[in-house]
C-alpha cells in the first residue's frame, strides 16, 4: 500500500512538472523553445534529473498547438540525446570504474552491477547499444558499461544514432496521433516495458548464437 501511495504522489508529481514545461514552452518562441529542449536533453548526460522520453512526449504535445514543429523537434531531440549519451558514454571510457568511488554514483549503480552489465556488452556486441535505447532504466549505466570496455565512438554514434531515428519519430507522432495526450503514451510505454525487456532478452540472445554459429562456420572452414 505504501509503495502504491508513493507511485501516486510521483505520477501526480510528474503530471504537475511537465504542465509547468508544457506552460513555459508556450511563452517562447519556437526557436527559443529548440534551444531549452536542447539544452535540457544534453544536460541528463550531467546527471541532471530529467526524463528524456517524458521532456519529448511533452514537447511532442506542443506541435499541436504550432508551437513548434514535428520534424525539427525530432532533429532537436536527436541530437540532444545523443550528446547525453555521447557525455554518460565517455565518462565510463574516460574513468572507467574509478567512477564508482564517488558516493553518488556508487548508489547509483554498484561494481558488481557494472561487471555484470559489461559481460552483456562484451556478449551481445555494439548492437546492445541500439536495444537499450528502448530500456530507460537500463539505459545510462549500459551506456557507462560499453565506454568502460573502450568502445569506439563510432558505434555508440551508428548504433544510438539508429535507434534514435526509431524511437523519435514513434514518441512525437503517438502523441500526435492520440491529440496531444502525453500521459497516455507515458503509460502505455510503462507497460510495454514490462513485456519489452524478455524481448529484448531473447532478441539478444538470439544475436549471440546467430554469432556464435557465425564463428564455428568460419573456424569449420578450410584454409586454402
């Protein structure tokens, strides 16, 4: 009962902040609009608590009222997330898993939990980066985990980059399909989550023995 009450206050919570964003963005002009969206999405890569998924579903509501655009607020988003992950990814490849003896961050997420998140990348490949785009809760300690293992750059940007071009399109036109009712998309993404993670399960684990099979065929092969 406790935890219900605390999920009630916390959803109420939420519903107030973002009606006070949705109500500031409407004071500015669109391009003064881009910018704080851009602003605010690069910042979570600071550790800022913001939501990015919920700051788009809020924005996405504003380009029925002619606020601003679809396809610039997608270009906007784009390249606000990517610069948060771009800063979460290289804090993990910069100081690797010194980073946990901070407090914070050890709160956050413990050395156990990255040793565990780093054997998923290191089985599963870049590609995990473009799944756990989809998987908020797992989204920006995977991101530490890959830039601790030394990834290149280019995978975060290509595989990120891609599932971002997936994910945009999807939050901002749901929203407009559904007249502007962010909270109804909020909920059900809550809910597919919970069916979404053992998908994304099996599709991982499926990439592992597509590749697993790749590598006995290519050992199998004779060398001429």
């Amino acid at each position: 009962m406790a935890a219900h009450g605390r999920g009630q206050i916390q959803a109420v919570r939420l519903h107030q902040g973002m009606t006070r964003i949705l109500d500031f963005l409407q004071s500015l002009q669109p391009i003064e609009a881009y910018a704080l969206l851009l602003g605010l999405l690069a910042s979570s890569g600071f550790g800022l608590p913001l939501s990015e998924d919920i700051l788009i579903l809020g924005a996405a509501a504003l380009t029925l009222r002619g606020i601003i655009e679809p396809w610039p607020l997608v270009a906007v988003a784009w390249c606000g997330i990517l610069m948060a992950d771009t800063l979460v990814f290289h804090w993990g490849k910069r100081f690797g898993s010194r980073l946990l003896e901070h407090r914070w961050l050890a709160r956050w997420i413990t050395p156990d939990r990255l040793e565990v998140l780093q054997q998923r990348v290191r089985r599963y490949g870049p590609a995990t980066l473009f799944l756990v785009r989809f998987m908020p809760g797992f989204r920006s300690p995977v991101l530490l985990a890959a830039g601790s293992l030394q990834l290149p750059y280019r995978s975060l940007f290509i595989w990120d980059g891609l599932a971002a071009c997936v994910e945009l399109p999807l939050l901002v036109w749901g929203v407009r399909y559904l007249g502007g009712r962010w909270e109804e998309i909020l909920d059900l993404a809550q809910r597919f989550q919970q069916v979404l993670l053992p998908v994304l399960v099996l599709v991982l684990f499926g990439v592992w023995l597509w590749r697993r099979a790749r590598r006995r065929d290519h050992a199998s092969r004779p060398d001429w």
